[in-house]
C-alpha cells in the first residue's frame, strides 16, 4: 500500500499589498507554487485565529511572512506562537519566513523588535557559517547566495539553544535553527524577482523618505534561485521526515 502524501500546514500570518495580489497572488499561494506538488497542503488562516489543531498531526509547518508586528503581541499572534513553540517540542519540521521566522524566535524564548538601523529591502546577499555545512536544510547550499528581502523588525536575540545559520552585514540573523527541525529564515524564499521589483515599487515613496534610491533598488533585483530552492529541500525533508 502507497504511503499517503506528507501533510503539510500554511499558517497564514496576513496578506500582501492589495495591488500585488492583484497581479501575483496572495502569500500562500507562493508558498504552494515553491513546495513540491506532492505534499498534501492546507493554509489555516492565523490571523483570523485559526490553529490547526495537534501540531503532530502535521508532517511539516510553514509559517508566511505578514505585514504584521511580532513586538505588538497581537493575541492571534502569541495564540500562534504557544502552538509553534509547542510543534518544535515535538520536533515537527516547521519553516518560519520573515514573520515567521520572528514569530518562532518570540515563541521559543528569542527576542524580537525593530532593526536598530531601520529597513531591509530588495535582492541582498547572504552568507551562511559553518554551521550550516552540516544543516539537513542548507548543507547543500552554496556559502554565498542571493535572497529577497523586505524587513523592518527583525529577531535581536536568538531563542537559547539556538544554531546561527546565516547573516549578513546589515542583518545578524538572516537564518537559525532549534533542535532538530525548526528552522526560521529572514528572507523570502518565496518571492520571485518580479514580486520583489512589485514590493518595491509599492514601497517607493517610503523607500525615498528613508533615504534610499528605490529605482537603483528595483534596478538591481536578480533572481535568487538558491534560496528559492529552500521550499523543495523543506518539501524533500518533510517527505524523508515522514518515511523514516
């Protein structure tokens, strides 16, 4: 008999820019177009309130990113944070993106809070440590690669315990891990280099009050097919996860 298909749960954390899902789509279905066709995936809409029941009833957790402050402590919010922190004892894989990443770090004792130096936009570079050459996630990664990226919080302490995966110049904790299986990633595997020119282009007028030039930004976005290659190596793990 055929083993059924990985279940894998989308906790939704908010939505992007109306003029964006006008055209691309929504956080969840980037999320669907990156992991592999073969999981069997549902998106529980958290901020609506939704939890997903027992968290062992999943194969593997993805948590979206979301326009959304981890620091206001909304109670949708602390509500997902006790369920995450609760999946990651019991060692169900879970990706946390952007909001996702804060999000895991907040519930698993780390500390969150606005960038002391402000916001992190566009096609940047990452660099992994040699802690991740042995990372089930991102061993297979090159040490450098191209990410998208559009934050103004970030995590500020890493939860104890805790494996410092990747960083750049600006941002000291671009990717971690806790325990065997939870993971969180600053930038967005998700986005593609048109919905990252797309965010940009949104955020122009705020990008140009804060002293940036958001034309050289949009200018200089590439594609990042490294890091968009972490939601099928998540997929593989899950998968390998469940077989045993």
């Amino acid at each position: 008999m055929s083993q059924p298909n990985p279940k894998v749960v989308i906790l939704k954390t908010g939505s992007t820019y109306p003029a964006i899902k006008d055209q691309f789509g929504d956080f969840d279905e980037w999320f669907l177009s990156g992991l592999s066709p073969g999981l069997d995936i549902t998106v529980i809409n958290t901020e609506a309130g939704e939890l997903p029941g027992d968290p062992t009833d999943w194969d593997g957790i993805v948590v979206t990113g979301s326009p959304a402050m981890v620091s206001n402590r909304e109670p949708w919010s602390e509500n997902a944070a006790k369920w995450l922190a609760q999946a990651a004892n019991q060692a169900v894989p879970i990706l946390g993106v952007c909001y996702g990443h804060q999000l895991l770090a907040h519930a698993l004792g780390g500390e969150v809070g606005y960038h002391p130096e402000g916001r992190e936009s566009g096609t940047q570079r990452v660099e992994l440590l040699a802690s991740a050459q042995d990372d089930p996630l991102f061993g297979s990664m090159p040490s450098t690669f191209s990410a998208q990226l559009t934050h103004k919080q970030s995590v500020l302490r890493l939860p104890p315990g805790a494996v410092l995966l990747g960083h750049n110049e600006f941002e000291p904790h671009q990717a971690f891990r806790v325990g065997k299986c939870a993971w969180g990633v600053q930038f967005h595997p998700e986005f593609s280099d048109a919905i990252m020119r797309a965010y940009l282009g949104v955020q122009a007028p705020d990008l140009e009050s804060e002293g940036f030039d958001s034309q050289d930004m949009i200018n200089s976005v590439i594609s990042a097919p490294e890091a968009s290659g972490l939601l099928e190596r998540f997929s593989a793990l899950v998968t390998e996860n469940k077989i045993g």
